[in-house]
RNA sequence: GCCCCCAUCGUCUAGAGGCCCAGGACAUCAGCCUUUCAAGCUGAAGAUCAGGGGUUCGAAUCCCCUUGGGGGCACCA
C-alpha cells in the first residue's frame, strides 16, 4: 500500500526546445524520473518554450527520442508552455491587483546602457526600478505612448528568504541582492520564473529536481509563491557535469547530445547506470546497477554535492561490460545496424544474418561500442584485404621460410574435409614448430594473412567461420605478396 | 563588481568524530592465462583528505579564515 505521501509526489521535467539534450540535462531527468519511480509517483514531461527567438528546430523532437531511448517514460505530457499563454496572463493580472507586480515601460536600450554604467562603476547588474513607484498619472502617461510593458516582480526591498534545499540544506539570500524581474515579456510571453512557478503549482508538482544553475533563482520563485499564496514544492539542486577542462559540457567536449551517444553505440542501460553514478552512488563498492535496482535504491540523501567531470573512459568500460552481458542473439541484434551502416560500401547488402551472427560472436567480447564491431569485424566481410607485407614477416624467419610455412599450410588446408575451429588447429598446432620457432610466430603469420592484422579475434575460430575457400584464397595471396620479396 | 554553491587518488566516488597513516571503480603500469587482441585473475603505483587556524582525549568528518573551482546577476532558460 502507498502512502499518502508516495502517492503525491510528482516530478517534472521541464526542457527548453533550444537545442539538443546533453548529458547534464539527461541526467537531471534521470534522477527525477528515479525519484518518481522510486516513490511510485508521477513523472510529467513539460516543454518550456517561451522563448520564441531561440526556439530550435527538431529540438522537441530530439528530446522525446533521447528520453525514449533512455527508457525513461512519462505518466503525463507533453504539455508546451506555449499552449498556455492565457493561465500566465490571469495570473499575472492577480497579482496585479494585489500589487505584487507592476508595469515598466524602460525600453531594453535603456536597459542595456544602464547596466553598461553599471558595470563600470563595479556594480552589480539590476533594474534600477524607476518604473516601480510610478504615479497613476505616470503611469497612465506612459500607456498613451502605446509601449508595451514588460510585467516586473516587486521585489521586497529588505528582509531575506530562505530556502530549504533538500541537497544543500538551508540557503539564505538576501532580498536587497535581488531586483525587480521580468514576469511577463512584452511579446506576451511568460518568463521562465513566472511559467515555472505556475506550472509546477498548477500540475501539482512535489518535488523539483533540477541542476545547481538554478539555485540562485530558487529565492525569486519562492517569493512568487509566497505572493501567489500558493504552497512551494521540495527543491533539490543537482551537481552540475563538467568536461575534462573543467567547464561546462559544450559543443568543444565532442559528443554533447545524447542522440550523439547513441550513434556512437551506447547501450541505453549502460548510459543510465553510468549517468546514475555521476553525483550519486549507493555505497562503497557497487557500480553495476540494473535498471531496477536504481529504481529500488535512489535517493536524495545520497547524492553528492560537487560537481563532476564526464569521464568517458569509465562510461566506454561499463557500456563494455553491459555489451558482454548481452545474449549473443541481442548482441547481434544490435550490432547488425551498425554493421549495415559502417562497413564499407563494397561490401554488399543486405548482410547475410546468419554469417554475421556467427562473426559477432567473436566481436562482442571485443567490443567497447556497437560502432566499434563494424571496424573489429571488417575483414570477414571484405573481398580483398588491404596490409602492409612486412607484417608477414615480423617474426625471425626470412621472406622465404615464411613463404614456405605459408605454402605447407595450405598443403595441409587444401585437404582438410571439415572445417571447424577444432581440426584446423589439430592439424595446424603440430605444424609451428617444424615451420617456425613455435606456435606464436606461425599463428601469428596465419593470422595476418587471414585477417590482414596482428590482432583479431582467434586463429581458427575465425578461419572456421570465413570458410575454406575465403582461407586459401587469403593464403595464396599472402604467398603472392611473399614472392615479390624474396 | 555583488550574491550563492562546492572542495577526498588524474577521473567517478565511499567516508555523516575514533572501524581510515583513508576503501572501491575507471584509466595507468607489471605479472599470470594465452596463437595475437579482448576478456578474466593477481599485484603495483596513485590522496600529507586544497591550505591555515580553532573545537575535541581524538577530525577527511564540526566551526572560522584563506585559496581554488563552479554557478548566478537578460523582455534566455
């Protein structure tokens, strides 16, 4: 049974369509979508785009896809803020009435210069509020000039807020390091502070996770529900994620968009538990989390509070470690449009999925990325093999007793009736030491004639799983580039 | 300039006064296994807990200062 507390909580997320999401703002979601899960509560998905002039193209759409990938559903929404000009304008014109809130007509180049004066004289940027104690007749005035004002917040001028953040305790700030902010553009539109707080009121939100960014604007939205009369919800702040440089995650830090990930291969799994563990952790020495068990183990108390740098090396090792978990005919699965994608044209499609199951299965042990198994798997599929000729010989033995290795070899091969892993190597195993120095040096030049590099997947494995005549045919060639160096 | 937040190995982190001359993981290095690679196993190196003051019998853990890093201060979110 839910308590009653369980049943109400309710998180958001609550995007701009500006650009793509990244991996800080993926994780944000994460941990709201983990909050509501874990409390058995709600998980509502609201975009804010209030912002007409850096609204993005396709960027709803990305954010829908990233979140659907991750397997982090939501329980209501889309709801687009856009949608709901009229409930921003009642509300504003409440608060009208009782004051809260006034009208200014400062033109943005007036703005502009005086935070220009300001900052040359070291202060802080702030509204200098001249429209706030305008007179009706001021007022009235400036109405008949036909600007359209902006709607500001009337700040207290003294006093303090305090907030109670559920991560970094209770926050205090002054009210005279605040100023009087914009509520409603002149365009119509809400500003973040004014839609957030209605929003996340009227959907009943009780919890709003988001990142450290927001902490300072945390005191004007308690203000406003204070003027609104209305009760504020839970605030936590997230670390924010850094690069490697230590700032911001941007476009310089290479893979930002989280679409980008998973072209690049990911496993959605393996995203969430890597991400999961970027400002939160359940003890001492657990790391691999499946998705339930995030689920069963979030919470607030045991996220941290510094910021932390995305190490890609780590989230490369543990997608490795979910691609070995997965059932080969998964893998494969997975793997297969990767390989449609990324091997060479040449190559001719559609790929034989029988054939490449069997390849993939000596992939997957290899693989750190599904974009990674179309390069680890190539030569099985190429008709002729690019290498450099010296690689045949990178044992002791000179171009001639390689080419005579090569050429007892296929001797051997030629009569071989079946070809599996297990009598390639019978028959080969006892070859190395008459031919060569042992079975490092002959495999290893098999090897390079058969796959064309000096690190593949098994000798006979591979050879069993390319074919007899794909074998000899390599072979021979092998034998070809050996006579023009003798 | 003002306000706010943060600070444990290169990185992610454990640590909520004695269990810590600090534990785990990634990365690094070495060894084992082995036909190469990968995986696996074993081990090594790596943090005077940013620095300095306190409080305490005792501090990575509490308090203060300094330093460093980050965030915010738009008719952007």
């Amino acid at each position: 049974m839910q308590s009653e507390l369980e049943t109400s909580v309710r998180l958001r997320f609550a995007p701009s369509p500006t650009g793509y999401p990244h991996l800080g703002n993926i994780r944000t979601v994460l941990f709201n979508w983990l909050f509501a899960r874990h409390h058995g509560g709600k998980f509502i998905l609201r975009i804010e785009d209030t912002d007409v002039a850096r609204k993005v193209e396709g960027a709803v759409e990305a954010i829908l896809d990233s979140l659907r990938w991750l397997g982090l559903d939501w329980d209501e929404g889309p709801y687009f803020q856009s949608q709901r000009l009229p409930i921003y304008h009642e509300i504003t014109q409440s608060l009208l009435q009782k004051g809260h809130v006034y009208s200014c007509y400062c033109s943005p180049e007036r703005l502009q210069t005086m935070r220009q004066e300001q900052a040359k004289r070291k202060q802080p940027p702030k509204y200098d509020r001249r429209c706030r104690d305008l007179t009706q007749q001021e007022r009235a005035q400036m109405e008949a000039t036909g600007v359209t004002p902006v709607i500001r917040f009337r700040t207290p001028l003294d006093g303090e807020t305090t907030i109670c953040d559920l991560i970094h305790g209770p926050i205090t700030f002054k009210h005279d390091t605040l100023d009087d902010f914009v509520l409603l553009k002149s365009d119509g539109y809400p500003t973040y502070h004014l839609a957030v707080v209605v929003d996340d009121h009227l959907m009943a939100i009780s919890h709003v996770l988001r990142a450290d960014e927001w902490l300072s604007s945390t005191p004007r939205h308690v203000l406003l529900y204070q003027a609104l009369n209305w009760q504020a919800p839970q605030f936590a702040h997230l670390p924010i994620i850094l690069g490697p440089d230590r700032a911001r995650l941007s476009k310089r830090h290479g893979a930002t968009s989280i679409t980008e990930y998973q072209k690049q291969g990911y496993l959605p799994d393996a995203m969430a538990n890597f991400l999961a563990l970027l400002g939160w952790s359940l003890d001492d020495r657990t790391e691999l989390l499946s998705r339930e068990e995030l689920i069963k183990h979030f919470s607030l108390e045991r996220v941290g509070k510094a910021a932390a740098i995305f190490n890609k090396d780590k989230l490369e090792w543990m997608n490795g470690v979910y691609l070995r978990k997965l059932s080969p005919d998964e893998f494969a699965q997975r793997a297969m449009p990767f390989l449609d994608r990324d091997l060479p044209e040449s190559v001719k499609r559609p790929l034989d999925s029988s054939y490449v199951s069997r390849v993939l299965s000596l992939i997957q042990e290899r693989a750190r990325t599904l974009a990674q198994a179309p390069q680890l798997a190539s030569f099985f599929f190429l008709d002729e093999l690019q290498y450099d000729t010296g690689l045949l010989l990178c044992g002791k033995l000179d171009a001639q007793s390689t080419a005579k290795a090569v050429t007892t070899a296929l001797q051997y091969l030629e009569g071989v009736m079946n070809w599996n892993a297990t009598d390639l190597e019978n028959i080969l195993r006892p070859l190395a030491g008459e031919l060569s120095s042992g079975t490092r040096e002959f495999f290893g030049l098999l090897r390079v004639a058969v796959t064309g590099r000096t690190a593949a997947p098994p000798l006979f494995q591979t050879m069993a799983i390319l074919g007899k005549e794909k074998c000899l045919k390599r072979l021979n060639t092998a034998l070809q580039l050996l006579s023009n160096l003798c």
